[in-house]
C-alpha cells in the first residue's frame, strides 16, 4: 500500500512529460509556419500558427508582417496590439505598434505606443529617436528635439541625422538651429561646425570656430579646413589655415621652393601625388634665386593631361593677373612638351595657359602668361601638365627645373 502514491506521482510525471512534449511540438510547428507565413506571405500560414500557439507574441507578430507587406495596416495593427500585450516589455513591438497606428493616421496612437517604446528602453536611443521623429512630424518640434538629443546623447551616431534635422527645421537659419541642439559644450559645437563645413557654410563655420572655449579644440582647424576647401569655400578655407595673412599680400605659397613639398594633399601648398613623389626633388645646386628650385627628372611615363604638381590659391572674381616662373631644361626630349595651366579651382574651367617648355637643353627662362577670373571665382589651381602629342605613345625624357612662381593683378577688374 505504501507503493500506490509512488505509482500515482510516477503516472503525473509521464503526463507532464507528455504535455510538455506536446507543447514542445506545437511551439515548434507554429513557429514553422511563422517562418513559412513571412517567406511566403502567406496569411493562411500566419493563422495556423496563431491557431496553435494563440499566447506567442512572435505568431502575432508574423501575422502583422505580412499585412504590413499587403498593405492592410488596420489587420496589422490589431495583430501588434496583441503581440505587445503579451510582451509588454518589448521596446521594439511597441515602435512597430506606433509606426503602423501612424500610418493609419492615428497619431495620438502611435505617440501612446512609442511612450510604451521609451518606457520600457529609457536609456536607449532608438526609442527616443524614433519618439522624437514622430513628434516631429506631429509640429512638436520642442518636445521633439528634447528626445532627438537625448538619442544622439545615447548614441552619438545620430548627431549628425540630428545637426541635418535641425538645420532643415530652421530653413538653414544658424540661430534657430542652435537653439534647438541646445549646444553646451565643445564638442557638440564642433559637430556643428562639421556640419557647417561639409555643406560649405565658411562664413558660419568661421564665426562658431571663434565661440570654442577650449584651446585644443583649435587642432581641429586643419580637419576643418580640409572640409571647407572640399565643400569649395576657399576664402573661409584659407582664413582657417592662415588667419594672419590677407590674401592679396601672398596668393602663392612657397612659390620659391625654399619649403618641403606637400604629398598626397589638399589645400593651399603644392600638391604632389604620391606615383610621382619620386620625379620631384629639392635641388640645392641649381637655382635661380634663393637657396632652392625643384627638380624634376622625367623618364617617359608622364601621361600628357596628367599634372605632376599643382597648387590652389586664391582670387578675387573678374580680376586679371599675370603668373610669372622661371624653367630650365636639360637633354628634354618630348613631342608633348610641358605647360603650366591656371583653372577655375571650382569648375576647372581653363582661365590661361604658358607657352611650352624649352626642350633639349636650356638655361633660366623667365616665362609669364595673363589670366583673368570669372564673376564667381573664389579659387584657382596652377597645374604642371603636358601637350598631347600628335602621335600615341608619347614619352618624354629629360630634366627640368622650375623656380621663382609669382602672381600678380595686372589691374582692378577685368574685362570679363
């Protein structure tokens, strides 16, 4: 008699097991149809597997997919309401549950769903960002601004979605903007000033560069003008670099060659990509002036239209100059000779060009060429380059020597 309880435990047990097997199995087939529903969109597929596991979120959460991807979003909805009252926790349910209440034009609803969102994941930035979004959309734009900077906050990978944001809501009014970023320190304004940089604000990103409290926050003005010079605001590009200098008192730098070159570049120097790095040599022994030229030994690679060197200075529009050099060659043997060519450093529009190069061998030749500027010219570009040949290929041996590179206004406006 005292065996009787064992045997009923023992019986309870199998049943459970077998219960749990059974649920096992059912969990398992539904979630089989779930995944043949959203491959398939099959709605049939979806209700089975709702049909069989009526309490899983996931079964209700297929269902809504795929009539998400029908464009029934009233079935979709009700599918999300209750997935999430199964999983009330689940930030993710919660902004899929608002992003379909929306799209039914039910906004007050889908603010409610995405304050569940934000609730239950406080500290993570999607459910703010997504929050901030809406409210956005809804002409909150306060309250929303409030959640966008808590999200780039969060994760600083919204900063920039953020800066755009605001920048667009102010209708690209700096002010406005910067009351809605709610800016508190350096780093937050040098974001900005990426921003402002990138979309070649220069006079915008000059005027926030003088409010950066810290002096290291000033390294960045290499990074900064790099940006500006790319986003082509020369001018602001320029004063970044080289806040001392007005730009009529020096428009070339280091037109004598008394300086290291700079490789592989941008900005306002000679440029020398880094294939032709090894052509290019400070020579010491030959020049015309000073204690340096530049050398450069030519070995019948140099593709015609392809500049050795180069260097953008700046302009002023509808002003005419006059850009002085000196050459000497050496056994230059070449039936595409060497030019110096100025273009517009915004359009590249071809503003004058020298005579050819001296071929065989020559000594010091002061050579000079006019150009003059367009109406909208804030830049232009030197480029060392060849002539097309008659004939393919079409090398070019020797060595020559450049030195002494100046301009000159040749008067007050030009006649364009």
């Amino acid at each position: 008699m005292h065996f009787v309880p064992l045997r009923g435990l023992l019986i309870l047990a199998i049943g459970f097991c077998l219960f749990l097997i059974q649920a096992s199995a059912r969990f398992g087939v539904s979630r089989m149809f779930a995944r043949y529903a959203i491959t398939t969109n099959s709605i049939e597929g979806a209700d089975q597997s709702v049909q069989l596991t009526p309490s899983d979120p996931e079964a209700h959460r297929a269902r809504a997919t795929i009539f998400t991807r029908l464009q029934k979003p009233d079935e979709a909805a009700t599918s999300l309401e209750k997935a999430t009252a199964l999983r009330y926790r689940d930030d993710y349910l919660w902004i899929e549950l608002g992003n379909t209440r929306e799209e039914l034009g039910d906004t007050d609803g889908a603010l409610a769903a995405l304050d569940q969102a934000v609730r239950w994941a406080p500290y993570y930035a999607h459910t703010r960002w997504q929050r901030g979004n809406l409210l956005l959309r809804m002409g909150r734009a306060n309250d929303a601004f409030t959640d966008l900077r808590s999200a780039a906050t969060a994760n600083p990978r919204y900063a920039p979605n953020l800066i755009d944001l605001a920048w667009g809501i102010s209708r690209n009014d700096l002010k406005t903007t910067k009351a809605l970023l709610d800016i508190k320190n350096d780093n937050e304004r040098l974001a900005l000033i990426r921003y402002l940089a990138r979309n070649g604000k220069g006079k915008e990103v000059l005027d926030e560069v003088h409010l950066l409290t810290d002096p290291r926050s000033i390294e960045n003005k290499n990074e900064l003008a790099r940006l500006l010079f790319d986003a082509k605001a020369f001018n602001e590009a320029f004063t970044l670099l080289h806040p001392a200098e007005a730009f009529h008192e020096r428009l070339l730098l280091n037109g004598d060659f008394e300086e290291p070159l700079v490789l592989n570049d941008s900005g306002f120097d000679w440029i020398v990509a880094p294939q032709q790095k090894n052509r290019l040599a400070i020579d010491v022994s030959e020049k015309l002036s000073g204690a340096k030229s530049l050398q450069i030994n030519l070995d019948g690679s140099w593709t015609p239209g392809t500049p050795l060197l180069s260097q953008t200075f700046i302009v002023s529009p509808n002003m005419s100059y006059r850009l002085s050099f000196a050459v000497k060659t050496k056994d230059l043997v070449t039936g595409g000779p060497p030019v110096i060519v100025v273009n517009d450093a915004s359009n590249n529009q071809l503003l004058g060009k020298s005579e050819n190069f001296p071929t065989a061998t020559t000594p010091w030749t002061k050579l000079s060429f006019d150009f003059a500027t367009l109406p909208t010219s804030q830049a232009a570009v030197i480029r060392l380059q060849r002539n097309n040949c008659d004939s393919s290929p079409c090398p070019i041996f020797g060595t020559l020597w450049l030195d002494e590179f100046s301009i000159d206004q040749t008067n007050l406006a030009s006649k364009r």
